[in-house]
C-alpha cells in the first residue's frame, strides 16, 4: 500500500538509475561486503600458502655475571668451557624449517573450503545490493505517486477555494447560510492539509532515500519526479511460474544458500579427516659462540655449525572425542544449510507469488478505477454547477468532491502498485531495475 507523500524541489535531481548507481558505489553496506570480499581473497592466499614449508631464523644474544664465582664452566654443544671472566657472553643462531607432508588431505580440502567462502562473500554483496535497490525502486516510486497524489489535492483546493468564493458571494446576497459557508472554509482547510500533509510525508520519503544513498544533512537532493503514464500499468504482469524458475537460477539469496550447503559438505569431509595419521618433515641449522672459549669467533662458528633433520608421523588414537564430536556437529551443520536452503526456495516463491497476486489484483483495481474516476469527475462537475445554481446544497457538494477524491486516490494507488510490482517481478526474473 502507498501513503501520501510531500514534493520538495531541491538543487540536484536524480534519477532512479542516478539513485542505483550511486548506492552500488556509496552504500556502507555494499561496501563492507566488498571490503568481506577482500578478506576472505586474503584468508584464500593465506590457505593454500599452508601447503609450502615455514622457515625461521632465531638469533639469540645474552650476557651472563657471577660476580661471586671465581670461574665459570659453560657446556655448549656438548663440550665445556671454563673461564675466571665474571662477565661472559653467548650467541647462538638458528635457521629452521618444517614442513605438514600429509595430514590426511586437509590442507587442500580447507583450500576448497575458502574458495567456498570466498564466492560466498561475493554472492553475498550481490545480495546486499539487489536489496538496496529493492528499496530505493520502493521509495522511489512512493514519491512518485505522492507527488500525483499530491497535485490531486492541490486541484481540490482550488476548486474548494473557488466554491468557498462562490459561497461568500450567495451569502452576502442571502442566497446562502452562514453554516453552509462555514461548511466551506472546512472543506478548503481540509484540503490544504491534505496538501502540506503529502509534501510532509514526501519529505520523508526522500530522507529515507538519502539514508540509502549515504548523503548528508547538507547535500541538496531532489528527484525526478515525472509521472508514470497509465498504460505502464496496463502492461502484462509476467507469470509467477517463470519468474520463480529464472529466479531459482539467478537470485543471490538461493546461490548462497546452495553454497553455505556446499561449504558444509566440504567441512564434513574435513572432519572425517581428522582421524587420519599426519606426516611432518622438520630441518634446521644451527651455530653458536661463546666468549669464553679461547677459539676466536669465526673458529667457533665453524666447529659448532650443527644441522638436523626429522621426521614426524601422529596417529590419533584417543583424541577425547575431538574428532567425532567434529563429524557429528558437521552432520547437523549439513543437515542445518539444507533446510535452510529448503526455507529460502520457499520464502523465494512466497515473496513472488505475492508481488504476482499484488500486480493482478492491482491491475484490475486500476482498470475499475479508471472508469470510477471519470464518472465521478462527471458528477462532481454537474453538482458544482448546480451548487453554483443554487439546485445542490452544500452536503451535495461536499459528497460528490469526497467521491471524487476516494476515486482519485484508488486510481493512483492501483497504478503505482501495478507499476512497481510488476517491475519487482521483471527484477526477481535477472533483470534490470528500472522505472
């Protein structure tokens, strides 16, 4: 349903492709998702980088006092060193490397979880955006139909203000009460309210459009708010059954739905792997100085140069239940993102069977209101000529113009709700938004 709305002219006028392209580019929203998109690209790098070897080097330096110990006996790569210096230092030097040769294919299976997660940010920024837009075509169109319903309250007033001449003039001559010409003056003042009312509530329209947009209190901002001509409403409403089998294919909300189920197969795998032995390969280098020794530094270096090599195998045998409480909680992880993708097919068809029911219904609204308005019009311009006569009193009159006005407002509102219902239909379907 539409409310009534106000229009205000501003500096800057926008579109609604102005308005769509812009958020896609100045949206927080879209753009913390895109920022999503970069870290889980990063956590992608750093997965497969787990595949390849670590190396370290470590350096170590210390000094070492005993002013009380007449001498000191260092051991150091397995042999001793004494010295009387109450102050000594040592050095040692380290370079390493290890290396997970196999842990059950873990590694490569996380690397396809991330990818995973990684086409997940992206849909998921897709999604966040066709929401943003779904909004903005949303208040868009409010605006719209407040602005025609708006200058259908302004006709009122003018005419209100005519008849309240008209009837200052019969009561000077006596053709007219006093509580009729009061009757006057409230009819008038009920339609410049209706009037400052609907630039009140476009007002707000266009602030929550600003919100969407991300422009401040400061930035001038207006729409182009040109009317919809009625045969846009008169337009075939595409059917539900087509639209809901394109929008099974295209939508981002069911793509990540299908992929959040993907990714929880990918970590059941992962878990079932956990039970599965490991082999790691570690190898180092290391060297070291002692100033004690009565060697010189580049001796020292030379004979304590040592290196190694290793090779590790684990075989989980009783791991308190880690691993099965793993496979477990990724069975109900699985099982959770199917339903979940379950739930998201039939919101999916629920939502646009509703936007079908709404543009039909509404279509045939329009057509019946189309002809309500012209025979109402007829009759409000025959009772004010008789009213101006003096053959029609005034709750005649008041009658006919509120007719007038209820089929007026159902027209535009049948029109504007055809209009956007039908083009959210068209959007569900992979196209484009637009008016």
């Amino acid at each position: 349903m539409f409310a009534l709305l106000p229009f205000t002219a501003m500096a800057q006028t926008w579109t609604l492709q102005r308005c769509l392209d812009y958020a896609a580019e100045h949206n927080i929203t879209v753009q913390k998702n895109r920022l999503s998109e970069e870290d889980a690209a990063e956590q992608l790098k750093q997965t497969k980088a787990a595949l390849f070897p670590t190396l370290s080097f470590s350096m170590s330096q210390s000094l070492g006092y005993r002013p009380f110990q007449e001498s000191t006996v260092m051991v150091q790569n397995g042999m001793a060193t004494s010295t009387n210096n109450k102050l000594t230092e040592n050095g040692s030097y380290g370079l390493n490397a290890s290396w997970t040769v196999w842990n059950g294919g873990i590694n490569r299976k996380n690397i396809e979880a991330q990818k995973v997660q990684t086409e997940l940010a992206t849909v998921q920024t897709e999604q966040s955006l066709k929401s943003i837009q779904e909004q903005i075509a949303q208040l868009y169109v409010q605006i719209l139909y407040t602005t025609e319903a708006k200058k259908v309250n302004e006709q009122l007033a003018a005419t209100a203000q005519q008849q309240l001449e008209r009837g200052q003039e019969r009561l000077k001559v006596g053709d007219l009460a006093k509580a009729d010409v009061a009757q006057l003056e409230a009819q008038l003042a009920s339609a410049q309210y209706d009037v400052v009312n609907a630039q009140t509530q476009i007002d707000g329209f266009k602030r929550q459009l600003k919100a969407l947009l991300q422009l401040g209190i400061e930035e001038a901002f207006d729409v182009a708010a040109n009317e919809m001509e009625d045969s846009r409403a008169l337009a075939p409403v595409p059917d539900k059954q087509s639209v809901y089998e394109q929008a099974l294919v295209s939508r981002p909300e069911i793509r990540s739905a299908e992929l959040q189920a993907k990714a929880a197969d990918v970590q059941l795998d992962v878990a079932k792997r956990g039970f599965l032995p490991s082999i790691s390969m570690n190898a180092g280098f290391g060297d070291s100085h002692y100033s004690a020794s009565s060697e010189s530094y580049g001796e020292q270096l030379k004979r304590n140069l040592n290196g190694s090599l290793g090779l590790g195998v684990s075989i989980p045998i009783f791991d308190n239940r880690r691993n099965k409480t793993s496979v477990s909680r990724a069975k109900i992880a699985r099982t959770s993102a199917a339903l979940d993708m379950q739930d998201k097919r039939t919101t999916l068809g629920s939502t646009i069977e509703n936007l079908w029911l709404n543009a039909t219904s509404a279509q045939q609204r329009f057509i019946s209101a189309t002809a309500a308005v012209k025979s109402q019009e007829t009759t409000y311009e025959l009772t004010n000529e008789q009213f101006k006569a003096g053959l029609k009193n005034i709750v005649d009159l008041l009658q006919a113009r509120d007719n007038l006005l209820q089929a007026q407002q159902n027209k535009l509102q049948s029109k504007y709700t055809t209009i956007l219902n039908t083009q959210l239909l068209r959007f569900y379907e992979g196209g484009e938004m637009g008016m």
